[in-house]
C-alpha cells in the first residue's frame, strides 16, 4: 500500500515496507533479522516482505505497541504465495512472541514451549497442497484448518489474542479471508498459545508482555522470495474484524511511463 493511504479507524500501521528501499530488512525500522536473508521486495507499485532460501529468522519490534498482560488486540497481516514454483517447500511461523530473537530454530514447530500464538503455513516440498496449522497448548501437537489455501491469491489473516499468560497462558483466534471474497474464515477458536511460566534453559522465565512480530523460516531450501507478506497492524485497543488497509499488488507491475508528446508538423 503506498504511504498515506486511508486506515479503516481503530487499527495502527506496525509496517507496510514502503518506507524503505529493496534489498536486507535487517535494522530498518523495528525489524531485527538476526540470521537468514530477508528482503524488501520491490514490486514497482507495491513493496512486500520476502526470504532466500529458508533458515531464516526476522522480527519486529512492537515498542509502544507491545501486548502486556491483560491486552487484547488483534495482530493483522497478508500474505501471498507464488504460483510459479508449486513444489518448493513451504515451512513458515509467523505470530507475536515475548522470545529473545536468536535462531530460527528457536521457533520451530519442535519448540516445547515459550514462543506465543502463530500461524504455521506448510507445503512438503514436491506438494501442491499448502497447510496451516496451529498448536492448542504448550508442548501440543500442531493441529491442522481444513481451509484451502491457493498459490497466486492474496490472504487476510487476523489474530485476535488476550495475552492472560498470568492465568491459563495467551488466548488466541484465527481468521483468514481470501482477497475478494466477502467474509472471513474461522481457522482456529480460543486456542492456548504455545507459551507458559516455565523456565526455559537457555532463556530463563518467559517475559509477560508480546513484544515482537517474528517470521521464522526452518529449515533451508525453501526457494527465493516465493512467500510475501505485507501490511502488519495492531488494533489499539479490543478485536477487530475490519481490513485496516486495502491490498495492493503482489506481482511485479513496471510502473507507467511517461508518454511522449510530439510538438509540430509531421
């Protein structure tokens, strides 16, 4: 979406990329992208978030923005998947976390637990069926939505969360709507996140509040920029179910040039 473009009311912009120039996201605005390569992808009318390769790990810092405990929010984002490689894999975690950022393998579908509610989009390599999954508990097995998703369509995806790690750990809900269709999908209702009090090995005691976007990608070999993702929100306050921005493109477009005027007689 281009810079100024009307948000629906209710809904704060965390990043739409095009602030920035293509190439490394790497210490640009909040994101911290600590191992793999993550772009900005210049789509000549749009800008978006892509990956090389996989083994991948990038976040952004929600600041103000972060969820402490007793927030509820809803975390919006897009993503599209291209059509001109079906049979790469696909192994991407994406959602909000309290975790330190340090490895993509911190924040794969192994991890036991300390991670916070995600969205898992999966194709096996050499499969034209893409998956998302979601895990209902710390240390649960990933379970998977029956929902279709299609390479080359452009997907809303909200999360409605209550962080009440305090309590019982972070409460979550998932939507999807394909773009162009006229309502959302429930995916995933009132699920426990992956998160709790225990007291990790390497990372101590979890913190209380959501204070990063993460992108994880694990492992290698999952193709060039084959996934985008665009358009990240936060409500500033309770759930949302609006678009906070219209989408824009997500295949390259040149933009128009100028037409040339010819002054005179022929």
């Amino acid at each position: 979406n281009v810079i100024g473009a009307e948000v629906a009311a209710g809904w704060r912009a965390l990043d739409t990329f095009e602030s920035y120039s293509d190439g490394s996201i790497d210490n640009l605005g909040g994101w911290i992208n600590p191992e793999g390569v993550v772009n900005v992808v210049d789509l000549g009318s749009n800008k978006a978030m892509g990956f090389e390769a996989g083994n991948s790990l990038n976040a952004l810092q929600l600041r103000s923005w972060s969820m402490p405990v007793g927030a509820m929010n809803t975390y919006f984002s897009r993503f599209y998947i291209s059509p001109n490689d079906a049979s790469s894999l696909i192994d991407i975690n994406f959602g909000l976390t309290e975790r330190p950022i340090r490895f993509s393998t911190d924040f794969n579908n192994a991890v036991a637990g300390g991670i916070g509610p995600f969205l898992r989009i999966e194709r096996l390599a050499d499969s034209g069926e893409i998956n998302l999954f979601a895990k209902n508990g710390v240390g649960s097995t990933p379970e998977a939505s029956d929902f279709e998703v299609e390479a080359g369509t452009v997907y809303n995806v909200w999360f409605d969360i209550a962080n009440e790690l305090v309590e019982d750990g972070d409460v979550f809900s998932i939507y999807i709507q394909a773009e162009g269709d006229s309502d959302r999908t429930l995916l995933f209702e009132n699920y426990i996140a992956d998160r709790d009090s225990a007291v990790d090995p390497f990372f101590g005691p979890p913190g209380a509040d959501l204070v990063t976007a993460f992108f994880s990608l694990d492992p290698a070999g999952q193709g060039s920029e084959n996934v985008l993702f665009d358009d990240l929100f936060i409500s500033a306050d309770g759930f949302l179910d609006t678009v906070p921005v219209a989408a824009s493109n997500f295949v390259f477009q040149a933009a128009p040039k100028d037409p040339i005027v010819v002054s005179g007689a022929l």
